[in-house]
C-alpha cells in the first residue's frame, strides 16, 4: 500500500512481503529513490532480509548489505532503504486467538460498511480466499489470522473458504494486499486464490460485493458465471421471460429504455435482452457503471480524451459511447451520475456526437442508450439531483422489474438453475433441495433480490451433500422470518412479526409503459401501513433501537430497514406519535 511519513504495517507471522516503488508490492512506499522492487522480507523461524538488485541498495544500520544474499536480521535493526527508515518490531502479546466471525455476521459488517461508504465516500474491500482442497486448515487459518490486521474483520464462508473485510482501503492497495495474502500463504505452504472486491467499483451492496469476490477467487480452470448476478436465467423464465414479446416490439427500434428496479432484480438481464433482440445485436453491447468511478475518470471513460487533456493522459482513447458506435451503451446506476456529466450527456443524446475531452472536434456516432436504477429517479428530478430534461430523454420506455419477493413462483425454478450452475463449476453431483429448505426459500423476503438467492445457494451446494437442508441455508438471518399461518401466532407472544410475514401476491411480470411509476413500489402489498411501522417499532424497542439487530430480528437488510425509517419518520430514539 502506498504510504507517506510515519506508517505501521502488520506483518504475517510467516511468509515473503515485498518492499519497493511498484503497486504489486506488499508494502508500496513514494519514495523516488526506492525501486520498484527494492527488497524483501522473509519471515518465519528465522528473519531474512533480501536487497533485489536495488538501485541505490539497502542498509541495515550503518553496513550497506550485498544484493541478493540473504541477510540475518533481528527485531529492532533499522533497516534503510531509499530515503526510507524501516525497524521491524515484536508484535504486542495477545491474550486471545483471533475470532472467525460467521457468514451471517461478516455480511452484516459488509452491509454497515455500504452504510457509510454511501455517506462518507470512503472506499472498502472485500476478500474471498479459496484454498485448494488438500490444505492444512489449521495452517490456512493460522497464516491469515497473522497477516490480517485486527482493524479488519475475517468470516468463514464454508470450511477451507474465507472472507476478508477490509476497511478503509481503495482499490490498488486491495490488490496488493491480495497479492501479498497469497504470497505469505504460498510460503507456508498454503495454495490459495484470493479474489478481491471493492467498493464502489465493484459493487455498492454486501450482496454484490461478496458474489464479485467469491467469482474472482474461483480457479481459472472452473468456468465464470453466465452472469455475475443473475447466472443469466431469468432470460429464460419467470418475470422477464414473460416480457419477451413486449420487448421484441420496442427493441426494433432506437427509442431509450429506461430499466427500472431493485439492486439485484437482473437489470443487466434485462439490457441484455433489449440488445439481443434488436437489429444491434451482432454490434457491441458497451457497458458503464456510473456508480463507479469518479467524476474525472467518468467523464473520460464516457466521452473518450485527447493525449495531455490531464495528467495521465499519455495517449488519446476512444471513450466507451464511440466504442459502441453502431450498437447499445448500457448505462448502469444511471442515477449515480454527476450532474457535469448529465449535462454533456444530455447534449450527446440530442445531437447524436460526442466530444472527447481535451478536445472540441465532434464526433458523429449511432448508439442505442439503455439505462438502468434502482433509484427514484423522479424523486431526484424534484430534489435537483438528476435533470429532468436528462431523465424524459431516457424514459423513451420505461420498464419495471419487480422485487423477487413479488414473484414467489420463480424462487423454486431459479434456485434448480442455480443448483445446477454451481454444482457445474465444482464438478460435482447436483443436490436435491428438501421441502423444508424450499419453504424457508420462499418464505423469506430477499431484500437482496435475485443476486442475494444465488449467493444464498451457492453456499448451500458447498455446504451440503445429496439433499440441501434448512440448515444448509442463512438461518442466520432467516430464522426471524415467520410464515403466514405463524404470524397471529407470533404476534400473540408479544414478539414482532417479520417486515414481510405475508407471502406477496404473485404477479404476471414486470410492467412496460411509456411513463415511469410515480412513487416507491410498495414493500408489502397487504400488510396496513400502520401494522409495518408498528413491527418495526416493537423491533426496534427490542432491540434497544440497534437498527443492525432490528433488521435481522424483522428478516431484512439494514438499508431497507433504514428506507422504511425515513419513510415514517422514525429517526428518534423513542416511539414517535401516531
């Protein structure tokens, strides 16, 4: 990680950690006479130290030490590299080993973490560490106990599989934390792939984020999802299946679409679709999560940039709207976009040429634009955060994919897909899901949607053998989640039903029309307002008002139990008046 002035770095109890200039170091010191790799470390029963054929070599105390020998080195020698002084220190005695929190809690933790990234802008990152079967579990545990910090927080996803939260760190550093994860397990013996997820690039939720991560750590050799949410099955079935006629009549044409719902609904299925059914098919589908990147990097990535337009810039580049010249540019999390950036966007569309940045030549170009959020997008336009002139030339046709919850009779044929998919990776049987385990699946409200349910099978095919049991599943967090015919019941005890207790009422599909729905879809459809926001309070009394243990106690995600807070006006620490 790079770092200026006066810095700590934890370091493995065993392993190899690379000092120099370059990102793939472990430690990445900005120190212009350090190279790019300038020494390593090895640690374990002995201490080494190794100059690599530095530049302007390396020092311990006052005797320059020759390159490439391995050197003896003791806890409290100071070390000089660079303009740079290093001492290596006994770590403090600690009185308890380190704790390996649960699937259940670590995604809690991710979930908090997207609380206040989304407030703070602060990046994080999450890790999948994935050791080849015939590793020594207690050496694997061991070695990433003694190269993960205490800031950071370790879960076990399955036996032999972990996951790492990261805080407060951004995206080059995360990679290199990565690579020096699987160096230091390499030299204990541990081989490992490490996959590595970061916020807000790779996703804005637990459940994107731990599915990024764990795709990524998967070996080479196993074959990618078809699709990093959804496994690309609801094209084939269920919601969107059912909107195919619909669809093929307004993809024959130009007209913008505008794809609206839940994170995790399968949005990009759905461009996909859009794409593949229109005459652009054989033509690039581009694709741009706004949500992203910065507003710089946005622009350029959009628009394209001229060589010197900023620093960087060494070389002129296409921007993804001439990239996919001739076919579809599908914006994702389109109200995440700056407003600078909506401006010259809005101009795009209108004019049909772009304008690289650094440059004020027009471009003519021919693209489809498809755009997808999860936003209230019409909430935005009225609190001046999106252009409303922006958001009628996207809304051409507008289509809504409601949550799973609302689409009960699709749980039971996505998650035989998924099964399916994922025992294929693994190169195994696929299991058998027992009754009990359906009904807790379609019983429970995936505030997380389609990308939340493969997640949750995914597990459930690692864990089990012949046949995936209730335990198998997130109990965790699905426990709390009662049937109807419970809720009476449960109510009767003096406890707090679950936020979606009824199973909602199935629906034909998503819905397409010219306008966008005013409003937020409905949570629960027939439930009484007054009887949800009385559960959430009697949740939240007993929980002593912790939104984290109220949303598992009431079965959902903590941002949803947040929205629904807002939208009640519960924001005090005491019952407010009805």
């Amino acid at each position: 990680m790079s770092q200026h002035g006066v810095f700590n770095h934890p370091l493995p109890e065993r392993g190899l950690v690379t000092i120099g200039r370059a990102d793939h170091c472990t430690i990445t010191i900005d120190d212009p006479k350090l190279s790019r790799e300038h020494a390593r470390l090895r640690l374990g029963d002995k201490l080494e130290l190794v100059d690599l054929g530095s530049s302007n070599g390396t020092r311990l105390g006052e005797r320059l030490i020759p390159p490439d020998v391995p050197v003896p080195i003791a806890p409290g020698d100071i070390l000089s590299v660079g303009n740079s002084l290093m001492v290596i220190q006994p770590a403090p005695a600690s009185g308890r080993p380190r704790h390996l929190w649960s699937h259940a809690y670590f995604e809690s933790r991710v979930e908090d973490e997207c609380m206040r990234a989304g407030e703070t802008g602060r990046a994080f990152a999450v890790l999948r560490v994935r050791a080849e079967p015939e590793s020594n579990a207690d050496v694997l545990v061991a070695s990433l106990s003694a190269y993960v910090s205490a800031a950071h927080v370790i879960g076990c996803y399955v036996p032999g599989e972990y996951e790492v939260l990261l805080v407060e760190i951004q995206n080059t550093p995360a990679d290199a934390f990565a690579r020096g994860l699987r160096e230091s397990l390499a030299a204990a013996g541990v081989r490992a792939d490490v996959g590595v997820a970061c916020y807000p690039k790779d996703g804005r939720t637990s459940e994107s984020l731990v599915a990024c991560a764990g795709a990524r750590a998967r070996p080479r050799s196993e074959p990618p999802p078809t699709s990093a949410v959804t496994g690309g099955v609801l094209a084939d079935r269920g919601a969107l299946y059912r909107l195919r006629p619909l669809v093929e009549r307004f993809a024959a044409g130009t007209i913008p679409v505008l794809i609206l719902g839940e994170t995790g609904v399968g949005k990009e299925v759905m461009a996909t679709m859009v794409h593949d059914l229109s005459p652009r098919a054989r033509r690039p589908l581009v694709r741009l999560n706004c949500a992203a990147l910065p507003e710089p990097l946005l622009e350029s990535e959009l628009f394209g940039h001229e060589r010197g337009a900023f620093t960087g810039a060494v070389q002129a580049k296409a921007g993804l709207l001439e990239s996919a010249n001739g076919g579809t540019i599908f914006l994702d999390e389109v109200g995440e976009m700056p407003l600078s950036v909506q401006a010259k966007l809005l101009r795009v569309i209108e004019a049909r040429e772009v304008i690289r940045v650094g440059n004020t030549r027009a471009r003519a170009i021919d693209v489809r634009f498809v755009a997808a959020t999860n936003r209230d997008l019409e909430g935005d336009v009225s609190r001046g955060v999106f252009r409303q002139d922006l958001f009628y030339r996207l809304n051409g046709v507008a289509i809504v994919i409601p949550p799973l919850r609302e689409r009960v009779d699709e749980i039971a044929p996505l998650t035989k897909s998924f099964v399916e998919q994922v025992s294929k990776q693994l190169h195994r049987p696929p299991p058998s899901v027992s009754t009990e385990a359906m009904t807790l699946l379609e019983g429970y409200a995936w505030p997380g949607n389609v990308r939340e349910l493969r997640n949750a099978v995914e597990r459930a095919v690692l864990l089990a053998g012949p046949v995936i049991l209730p335990e198998h599943l997130p109990q965790e967090k699905m426990h709390h989640m009662v049937l109807p015919e419970d809720s009476q019941r449960f109510m009767r005890a003096g406890l707090p039903a679950a936020l979606f207790t009824p199973k909602p009422e199935r629906t034909n599909g998503a819905l397409a029309h010219r306008r966008s729905v005013t409003g937020r879809m409905p949570i629960v459809t027939d439930t009484p307002e007054g009887k949800e926001r009385a559960r959430i309070v009697a949740a939240l009394e007993r929980c002593e008002w912790n939104q984290t243990a109220a949303a598992k106690l009431l079965g959902v995600s903590r941002r949803t139990l947040v929205s629904r807070l807002s939208e009640y006006g519960l924001t005090r620490k005491r019952t407010p008046h009805s």
